[in-house]
C-alpha cells in the first residue's frame, strides 16, 4: 500500500505590483500579523556583468552603495537605519545584487527615503573607494585566504564548469583587479546598472497599501528616469566530455570534491529545471536521503555531502547558464574516484529504478517546511519577491513553490538523475595541504 | 537623467531633502504564551504563531559537567536508532510530517532543535519521545558518527576563528569546566557506545527540561500533544551544578603563533553581568555603543574610517554560570597592533567619557527594535523563548527589559561602561604570524607568545 502523503500547505501572501513612470517595478507584500517591515531593493547586475580586469567590482560597488548619497554623510545611512531600530545589508549575486532593511514599521518612510536617495547617487569619492577596497580585502581573507576551503566551490568550480570570463571569473574578484578600480568605473557602473529601469523595489509586512503606494511615489517618484540596460547573453554550450581539475589548499585538514552539472534554464524553462531542485534534496537531505545513506553511513567513504542548485545556493534566483552541484567531504585518505563513482552509480540507480514508496512525498514535503520556513521572515519574503519580479515578472511565484515542488513527478526526477552523466560534469578536487 | 550633474558624481544636492521623522512608536508586541509543568519535571511553553503553518521544536536539558567528548558524542547519535527505528527509519518518518531534529551540546545543555509542517507536531513528538526513551546507540553508526566527529574537530582546528576561540576560553576560565568546549579527537575514538547509553541513562532526564513549541498549533492542544507523546520519559537522574565562572584576570596579552596567517585574530572578553542585572540593560547600551553593532565607535573606526578588518562585533553573552563581553575582529596582519591600539582607545574613551545623547538614543533604538525584529518569526521566537528560559526567564520579563532599555540614563550607561568595558579589565588574545606581530604587539603590553595548538 503506498504510503499516505502529508498534503502540502500554502501560504498567501497577497502581493501588490506597479510600475511608476521611470520604470522603478514595486512589489508590496502587506502581512499585518507583527509591526515589522523588510524593504529590499534589488538591481538588476552581478557578478557576470562585471568587466574583463574589473573582477569583484559588482561586490565592491555593492559597497561604494553603502557610503552616502545626495543627502547622506558616510555613516549616516547605518545610523539611520539603526538608529530607527532596524537592520540592514547588501549581498551580491551572480545576476543581481541586494541592499535591504528589516525595521519596526514606524520607520517605512524613512527606509523608503534612505533607498531612494542612494538610487539617485551615490556619493563616490576616492577617499571611500581607498577604504571599501581595504574592508572587502579584508571580506576575501577572512573568507576565502585565511581559512580552510576558502572559496570552496562557489568561487573554485565555476572555472572548471565554464569558459567565458562572466561566468567562470572569481566573483571576490583579484587584490590587482580590486586595486586598480577607479571613480570614473564606479560612476559609469552606476549610470549603466544602477538605473530605475533596472530595479525593483518591494517591500513586506506591516503597511497600509495605499499609503504605502503615497509614500513610494513621494520618494522614487523624480529620480530620474533611465531604462536597463540590454543584458547580454551569457549562455555556454553544455560540456561534452568530464573535466576535472584539482588544487592544494593549504589549510584544508581533509580533502573535498565538488561536481557540477549544467541544468535546464531556471526562467525560461521552469517546468524543466524543478525536478533537478527535487533531485537535489532526494540525493542529499538527511539520514534518509540516497547518497547520505550510502556514502556517509554505508560506504563509509565521505563525511559529509550536499547538494543544492546554483552557486551560490538558492535555486530561484539564478538565471541560466547554472548548475546542480554536489560537493563532499572525505575522511583522512579518502578516495575521490571512489565516491565519484559511486554517485554515478546512485544517480544510474535512481535513473533505472525510480524512487521508492514514499521517498518522493517526504522529500517534496520537507523542502515544503524549507520554503516557508524562509518566507517567514518579513524580509525573506521581500528580498525574494524582488527577485522573481526581476527574473521572470511574476513575484507570486514564492507563494507557489511548495505546491509546484510537490507536482514534480517520479517519472521527472528519473529523467532528471539520468542526464548527470560523466561526460557532462565538471569537478574540482581539493587536495588537503594541512592535513596532519 | 537629472540635469543637475552626473549621477555617481554628486556631492551636494542642489535642494537638500530632509530625513522624514519615524511615525508614532508602536509599542512593544509580545505574544501570549501557555505553559504546563508535566509530573516528570518537563516544562512545556507554548506560544501560538500562525504567520506560516509550521511548528519550530526547542527542547533543552540541563547537561552541565558533562564528560566531553561522550556528551558531544551522544548529541550526535542521539537520533541514531531506538529499539523500533533505525536511523535512516526516524529521519524518513520526520521528512514525511516535513520535520526535521538535531541534537547539538552546549557546556551548560543538551538541545534538540527541529521544525516540521504544523499538522505534523503529534508525530513529531511521538518521535521525539521514543528517541528521549529508547535511544539505543547502534554500535555501527555511534563507529560513523565518532569518525565524522573526529572529522569535523579537524577541520575546526584548521579554522582561525576556532583557535582563537579555543585559546580564549582556556585563558578566561583556566580550571572550570567552560574552559575546554571541544574534545580531543583522541578522547573522542574511545568512546564506546555503552558509555553513551549510560550517559544517556543519567542525564537525558526530564527534570529542569525546557520544551518549547512555536508555530500554527493550538496551545491547549500542543499542550496536551506533548503530555501525551512525552508521558513515559521519566526519572529525576543525575543532574550536575556548574561552579561559579572566575572572574577574568587581566594579564599579559596572549599571543597564538600560527605561520602563515594573513589575519589576525584579535579577542578580548571583558566582564558582564546576566539578564536579569540591574545593570543589564545599561551595558547592553554601552556595549553597543562601543561594538554591538554597525554604528558603533568601533565599527566606524576600524573598519568605516581605517580599513583594517571586514566586520568587527562584540556581544555579551549568557551562560548558566555566568556572563561575559567578547569584542572579536579579524584584522589586517600588518595593522594587528595599530587595530589593538584603536580597540583599547575606544573601550577607554567609553569608560571614561559618558556617550552623547544622540549616540545613547540611536543605540536604545536600535536595542528596542531589533526585540521586536527577533521575535517576529517563528524561529526567532522560539529560539528567544527557548534562551529566556534557560535564564529562568518568561516572555513577561521582555516588557519588563524593554522599560530597562528605555529609561536608562546617560549616566546609567557611563557607570556601566567604566565598570564593565574598562581596558584595564580586558583579557585579550591574538592568534596570527608572529614573526610579523609580536614585536608591533610588544610595544603595547606584555606578551605571552604559545603556539598554535596541533
């Protein structure tokens, strides 16, 4: 008898969206329920648009963002957020980059004002690019060069994978390409990115909709119009024959191996890419996953493995080309071609076999608990939308993940398992230079 | 495009925009929670949380004295397998509610975590409590788990922030227990899963235990749900008093000599005092001025105006026997002692010059609002929840702190400052190059130089 699925809740988050007349695209996700807000504003460049010799420039932008605009000294942006009781930050991703605050609900206006005074410009000066250059030196150390498996493989498989300098280059970015940045890069990045037109803002939580719409048009309704800019195609051909490649990491006790396999379009073929989300987390999420029970506890031949969709780890917020990847941890001498294989041969058996009594629904049903579980919070449920309006226009996407988790089919995630193939993946050894 | 200048070259505006003002204050939100203590000892707290039809599971035992690396063992086979289940079987029975646990071991407790679909919770509790009864410790993975501990502990010795830290509570409590927190692998390949069965007979006891249950769940019912599905874990056991912490003991700063590191580790642990202080909230005051968050001296200094280090952080933190302030920053190798110098220049200036008001009003903003932040999912709460009880503490106590927070006074946060983040009280270590950072190091105070433990 198969097993009783647990039916898979939804949430409904009513979501507002409109354009205003330079092109800034909102989203207001009202939720009365705590006197929270999350305010995120996300435009659209990253990491892949950076240029040839300006390796980790979206990142340092990210922070020239953060250092006053028309009406703010340096610091003032923190200490206004803080100073109303909230918290902020910026992240940089491969195809967008964030800058958010969650806040008492009191201070809407003033984070709305806050965004929109650094949309319009911020305050790029030599002084402030000197000393965000030495702080995101100081990001890549503690990060990647002072610990072991620095980089490991967000920043050490896109190489293998990939062959064009967007998607392959190291998105921290060289201390050479870093040094060398100048204003004048700084404000042509930001006249061409940093446009109304290629931004959304969004905003969750505790707010009236139609002042909430009042205070929007107040504060981004002037500043000035730009529209997007083209965005080029990154798109690579697939790899027809396995690369592979290794280095020594000099603090690394143990070694690691890290795969990646290219994957349907996220956006234009979503229906294609979702079973590889599943797929993932039927290979690898807990005790009772596939290559956890067999290499971990039966093989004893890795210590940990995962595996997730995109880079930098969140499946939908990625544009093509992107990846599934598994990386894995070995005990002391472990043999990387073993468990290579061995993932070869799981992934044939899941391929061939298909999946057991009930493995499918209990895996669709923890990665439900997953989604909400992010969309709780006030801000994840803005920074998100953001994204899904940016990508694909349709920011109730979010709303609808763990039902559409939950149609994926048997026969799919099969069909899915059976294109990670050898001859397809790309992977990256980390030889253990510390190991004792 | 603005015709005024160039974007990405401003200045000045031309017409400068005022900051709008925050609106009216709203007040301090903090839900109702239900509680029940259960014949065996077991506190059960539920708070209702509708906002996403989830329920988060926090469950705490009193673990204090512990033997190490059996304790840290057990945290990890705890959900191995009971006499019914297999390992593989219990997490498959979790991921099917969409539930999930962990057992994880601080110095002063045992903590099991986890959060599922809502209308999962009986079975999750079913499960929880067959574990907290039967957990058998199947010699087959308890020989896994032990090698992937083993495993793990290597890896956070290759961890700078690990070391730093390692260092740092052995040189603040020299012989109490919360100076070792890690095991060594060799302690750890002795453990035989009988001593994790006895260790599991004597302290996973209900008594002085923590249940706390958040989420879409009706209180009354999660109540009886867990009465029912807990009801045959029992027995007082063997319950362990933690002495007293030592108070810190200025003295030379110690050096960690690790070759080759491109940063330094800089600690220092300064004195505090637990929630429930008179003083409390004056420090946490003072503590962000100095440290605890973005628009702090510190953080303006090190990193906003000298470029030294990424992302600087104190925080005071509680622990059963007792309290303390750690200041962390991973700094540049060649600005290591310029960094100290600015570091004990900002603790002294706050010990000995009160705070301007706009600086106490931004901080007592910041501390009010993020309570509310922190509490506003249900993972937050039930983590709050969870931590407020293991200081005996009740969501009641947080309007209670938040009137604390509001009404101390400039001068309230000065004394605090002068007793609590005074220099001459700091015990500070650093791990880095030596060779490059003893000597700037050694024009500030007296050194003591160990290598990097192997």
């Amino acid at each position: 008898m198969p097993t009783r699925r647990a039916r898979i809740p939804a949430t409904r988050y009513p979501v507002e969206r409109f354009t205003l007349d330079n092109g800034l695209r909102v989203v207001l996700i009202p939720d009365r329920s705590a006197p929270v807000i999350g305010v995120a504003v996300v435009y659209d460049v990253g990491i892949r648009s950076e240029p040839e010799g300006r390796s980790g420039f979206a990142h340092l932008f990210e922070h020239l963002m953060f250092q006053g605009s028309e009406n703010l000294e340096k610091l003032a942006h923190f200490r206004h957020v803080q100073g109303a009781g909230g918290t902020f930050n910026g992240s940089t991703h491969l195809d967008y980059t964030d800058y958010f605050e969650t806040l008492p609900s009191n201070a809407l206006e003033r984070a709305l004002f806050l965004e929109a005074d650094r949309m319009r410009g911020p305050r790029l000066t030599e002084e402030n690019l000197r000393n965000q250059v030495d702080v995101v030196k100081e990001e890549i150390r503690v990060n990647v060069l002072n610990r072991p498996y620095g980089g490991f493989p967000w920043l050490t498989l896109p190489p293998v994978l990939f062959d064009t300098f967007p998607n392959a280059h190291d998105g921290y970015g060289s201390f050479g390409d870093l040094e060398s940045a100048t204003v004048a890069d700084a404000a042509d990045f930001f006249r061409h990115y940093y446009a109304s037109g290629n931004a959304v803002l969004a905003v969750s939580g505790d707010i009236d909709t139609a002042e909430a719409v009042t205070l929007i048009e107040r504060h981004f309704g002037d500043v000035p119009a730009r529209p997007a800019p083209t965005r080029p195609d990154f798109a690579e051909p697939d790899l027809r024959a396995e690369r592979r490649t290794s280095y020594t990491d000099q603090l690394a006790p143990l070694p690691a191996v890290a795969s990646a396999w290219r994957v349907p379009d996220p956006v234009d073929d979503f229906a294609a890419y979702l079973p590889y989300v599943v797929l993932a987390e039927v290979l690898t999420d807990g005790d009772a996953s596939r290559l956890v029970e067999r290499l971990v506890h039966r093989d004893r031949a890795v210590t940990s493995v995962g595996g997730y969709l995109g880079f930098m780890g969140d499946p939908f917020d990625v544009r093509d080309p992107t990846a599934l990847l598994l990386q894995s941890h070995l005990p002391p001498g472990g043999d990387i071609d073993k468990v290579l294989r061995t993932v070869d041969e799981e992934l044939d058996r899941l391929a061939t076999d298909g999946l057991t009594d009930g493995e499918l629904a209990r895996t669709q049903a923890r990665m439900a608990t997953h989604l909400l579980r992010e969309t709780d919070a006030v801000l994840g449920r803005a920074l998100k939308m953001a994204v899904l309006e940016q990508q694909r226009g349709e920011p109730g996407l979010l709303g609808e993940l763990p039902r559409l988790v939950g149609e994926v089919t048997d026969e799919q995630v099969r069909a899915a398992a059976a294109t990670l193939r050898p001859e397809r993946r790309a992977s990256v050894e980390v030889i253990a230079g510390g190991a004792r | 495009m603005s015709a005024r200048s160039e974007p990405g070259l401003l200045t000045a505006p031309a017409t400068p925009r005022p900051l709008p003002p925050l609106g009216p204050t709203r007040r301090l939100k903090v839900p109702r929670q239900t509680e029940r203590t259960l014949d065996s000892g077991l506190t059960v707290i539920v708070v209702r949380r509708p906002a996403v039809p989830l329920v988060e599971l926090r469950l705490w035992m009193p673990f204090g004295q512990a033997q190490l690396a059996r304790g840290h063992l057990l945290a990890q086979t705890l959900l191995s397998g009971t006499e019914t289940m297999s390992s593989v079987q219990i997490a498959a029975e979790l991921q099917r509610i969409g539930g999930g646990l962990s057992a994880g071991l601080d110095p002063d407790r045992l903590m099991i975590s986890g959060a599922g679909l809502a209308t999962g919770l009986d079975r999750m509790l079913e499960i929880l409590g067959e574990v907290l009864t039967g957990a058998s410790y199947p010699a087959k993975w308890v020989a896994v788990e032990r090698d992937r501990l083993v495993d793990g502990i290597q890896v956070a010795r290759s961890q700078p922030a690990h070391l730093a830290r390692t260092a740092l509570l052995k040189r603040i409590y020299g012989r109490h227990p919360y100076a070792v927190q890690t095991p060594n692998p060799e302690q750890v390949s002795a453990v035989r899963p009988a001593a994790l069965r006895t260790l599991h007979a004597q302290r996973v006891h209900p008594a002085g235990a923590v249940l706390v249950l958040v989420g879409d769940v009706r209180p009354e019912r999660a109540l009886d749900a867990a009465e029912k599905a807990l009801d045959g874990w029992n027995g007082a056991g063997h319950t362990a008093d933690l002495p007293p912490a030592p108070p810190l003991e200025p003295g030379p700063l110690l050096l960690v000599d690790r070759p080759g590191s491109v940063q330094s580790s800089m600690r220092l642990a300064l004195p505090a005092v637990p929630r429930t202080h008179p003083d409390h909230a004056a420090l946490q005051l003072a503590n962000l001025i100095f440290g605890g968050y973005f628009s702090s001296r510190w953080v303006e200094n090190i990193r906003e105006d000298k470029g030294y280090t990424y992302g600087p952080h104190s925080v005071v933190q509680h622990s059963v026997a007792g309290s303390v302030l750690l200041a962390a920053a991973e700094v540049a190798t060649e600005v290591t002692a310029p960094a100290l110098v600015e570091t004990t220049y900002e603790l002294g200036r706050l010990a000995t010059v009160p705070p301007t008001s706009e600086e106490l009003e931004q901080a007592r903003q910041y501390a009010l609002g993020t309570l509310q932040l922190g509490i506003s999912t249900q993972a937050g709460l039930a983590s709050f929840v969870s931590a407020y009880a293991g200081s005996g503490l009740r969501l009641d106590f947080l309007p209670e702190y938040a009137a604390r927070l509001a009404k101390a006074s400039a001068a309230d946060v000065a004394e605090a400052a002068a007793r609590y983040l005074a220099p001459s009280r700091a015990v500070t270590v650093v791990l880095g190059d030596a060779e490059r950072i003893s000597a700037s190091l050694a024009t500030l105070a007296p050194i003591d130089t160990v290598p990097v433990p192997s």
